[in-house]
C-alpha cells in the first residue's frame, strides 16, 4: 500500500523519503489533494557468486539435446523465408 504525500512533504522531506524508496516503501505524491505522481522503489539486481550458481546447476536436471532441439522445432518455424 502506497503512502499519500503531498507536493510539500516531498520538497521539504526528500532525504527521509528518498530513504524510505531505499528501504522499499512506495509513495503517492498529491497537489491541492489530487494525486499526481507515483513514487516506486526500483528493483534492485542482485549479484550471485559464480560459486553458487555452480553449485545451483550440478542439482539441476540433465538436459537431452535432441529432444530440447525437437521441441524447440516444432514451436518455432526454422525456414527463413519472410512471412507475408
């Protein structure tokens, strides 16, 4: 649920809010009470260790490739001719 702020509580605020955005909070920003903006935290990438996405993959099943290949065949058209 987003938090209703005014134009106001933003300008004088910024710091405390951009602070709150930081920790996941979510804003609506408001003029003379009618709502003009949204304010959302952006997500963030994570870095994952070439370690564990190792580790993560030698638990994953195998995968046959020629199978993978006629699935993927019969999805997707591989002629090359221009659809008109």
């Amino acid at each position: 649920m987003s938090k209703v702020i005014t134009q106001r509580e933003l300008r004088n605020d910024s710091g405390d809010i951009m602070r709150r955005l930081d920790g996941g909070e979510s804003f609506v920003v408001t003029r003379n009470g009618v709502p003009v903006g949204e304010l959302l935290p952006l997500r963030r990438h994570r870095f994952v260790a070439a370690e564990t996405a190792v580790a993560m993959f030698r638990t994953a099943p195998r995968v046959d490739y020629e199978r993978f290949r006629e699935d993927l065949d019969s999805a997707a058209s591989q002629d090359p001719t221009p659809r008109a």
